[in-house]
C-alpha cells in the first residue's frame, strides 16, 4: 500500500503527459513535425545552446546572491554544479521541482542547516515566478491587441489574475501565520513570505534578483524565436512573446511528467489563436524540450564524476 502511494503521483502524471501527446499526435501532421526537427539549421541551433547555457549561469548567479542572504556561503562552481545537476534532474523527475529537492539535499550535504537549505531553494523558485507573473502581466496587453477570441482572451486573464494572486499571498503570507508561527510549517512559510519580501523590495539584492530573473525568462522567449527561425517556421515573434511566459507559468502545475505534454499543449493551443499551425508549434515546442534535455544532460556527468558531490567536498 505504501509503494503503491509512492508511484501513484507519477503513473496519474504519465497519464496526463501521455494523453496529451495522443491527442496532439492524432490531429497533428506528425511526419511533417519530424521532417522540421531533422532539418533545423546548425547555426540557429548553437545559438540557441548557447542562450541555455547562460540561462544557467544566469540562474546559478541568482541562487548564489539568495544562499548569501541566508549567509550560506558556497563557491560559484559548486553551486553551478547544483544547479546543472537540478535541472537535470527536472528533466527526468516526475515534477518539474523533482531538481530543487536535490539540490536541497546536496546543500545539506555540505554541511549546511537542513532548513535552510530549503529554504534557500525555495526562495530562489519564488523569485523566479515572482519574475515571470510580471513578464506575463507586461505582455498580457499584446495578447489583447493579437488575440480575439473572448474564451482565449478570458482564459489569460483567470490565469494572470490567478499567479498574481498568488504572488500577493506567497508576499504577505507572514501576515496571515504570526500567531501560528510556533508550528514548525508555518514557521517555514513565514520565514520564507518575509526573506523574499526583504530581498525583492530592496535596492540590492532586489533589483538584481528580479532583472536576472527576468533576463532567464526573456532568454527562453529569445531561444524558442531562434529556434523557429532554424526550422524556416513563419511564427509571429509576438505570438512567442505572449504564449511563451504563459506556457512556462503554467508547466510549473505538477500534473505531468517534468512538463512533457503540458508545454506542448499550450504552446498548439496558444499559438493556434495567433494563426500558428498546428504542426509548427508543436514541432517548435518539442525541439524546445530536446534541446533543454540535451543541454541540462552535462547535470548527469556532473553528478557521476563528482560522486555525487561526495563527502570529501563536505567535510
């Protein structure tokens, strides 16, 4: 019975990333989605490897200023190595924060408080979605001018309603828990809603937080546009600019396998309201993924040849 509560999240998440892709793959050209992925230009796709590897660095200098603000103090390399190995992990983990969990684990394996390992991590995913619900607010008014279907154009306002609301509770969060604050959760949740609030409305490390976070996020808009234009795919840059952050605030839903089926399926329906063919973003969406799965695949030799960030690193 115990076992059986263990698999069950992740056989209830292949279902979802499964049935999505079998309704993709029925009503979609999938040999012309092949031929596009085959054929896509070299140079277009080391630009775009390129534009992934600094969104690593990018996300490694940002974990490293929050690891300073719980005075966890860890070498640029070893938290790069972290990070590789997360979002590699997030790959092939049944939740797309299956990564943050390891790299909490291998924080505390050097020799740092539990809690605060934690803590750190999940200061640092909030920042990121914090950066990302202000990137889908500021393009939510081209999606306006692009798209006129009302159900579509409803639908991205519950969804930005929807993450900033939640913003708004994750920020006053330690407002609502002071008298609860002795619970052992709760002190976790207040201790994270005050240092995320501490850090963002501040000059430093504020500001840069947020402009490195956003610069992740606009990275990934500039990665999957460099990618279209590889595979000759006549795709509305401003299309990419609205249904992009969209797809990505809403992967972060864990009801899939690392977000596999999820990000294609926003990305064909999405894009299907700013005249994208079907095929197109379907192809665009998968070669997104490989190419992640590719780049974040050097996490794997990370862990390996480090033995796994062994104890001679710890003691």
């Amino acid at each position: 019975m115990i076992e059986m509560k263990k698999i069950l999240p992740f056989i209830l998440k292949f279902i979802v990333s499964a049935s999505i892709f079998y309704v993709l793959f029925n009503n979609v050209d999938f040999s012309g989605t092949i031929q596009s992925l085959v054929g896509i230009h070299k140079g277009f796709l080391s630009i775009a490897v390129v534009l992934m590897i600094i969104q690593v660095i990018a996300a490694t200098s940002r974990w490293k200023i929050v690891l300073s603000q719980f005075e966890i103090f860890v070498s640029f390399k070893e938290v790069m190595q972290m990070i590789w190995i997360g979002l590699f992990f997030n790959q092939i983990l049944p939740s797309s924060i299956g990564g943050d969990t390891i790299r909490s684990y291998y924080l505390y394996k050097k020799n740092h408080s539990l809690g605060l390992s934690v803590l750190s991590v999940l200061a640092d995913r909030v920042i990121g979605l914090i950066a990302l619900v202000f990137l889908v607010l500021v393009t939510i008014t081209l999606a306006f001018d692009l798209i006129k279907d009302p159900i579509a154009r409803w639908g991205i306002s519950l969804i930005a309603i929807g993450s900033t609301s939640g913003v708004i509770v994750i920020l006053t969060l330690n407002n609502f828990t002071k008298k609860l604050v002795h619970l052992k959760l709760i002190r976790g949740l207040f201790t994270i809603s005050l240092k995320c609030k501490e850090m963002i409305f501040s000059v430093y490390p504020g500001v840069k937080l947020i402009s490195i976070s956003l610069l992740i996020h606009i990275l990934s808009i500039v990665t999957i546009t460099i990618l279209s234009l590889g595979m000759s795919l006549n795709i509305n840059w401003l299309g990419l600019i609205i249904i992009m952050p969209l797809a990505s605030l809403i992967m972060i839903v864990p009801i899939s396998i690392a977000g596999w089926g999820l990000r294609e399926g926003v990305m064909v329906i999405g894009l299907g309201f700013v005249g994208v063919a079907s095929e197109n973003a379907l192809t665009l969406s998968l070669s997104y993924g490989i190419l992640m799965f590719i780049v974040f695949l050097p996490g794997l030799a990370i862990w390996l040849m480090s033995g796994h960030l062994s104890a001679h690193q710890v003691k």
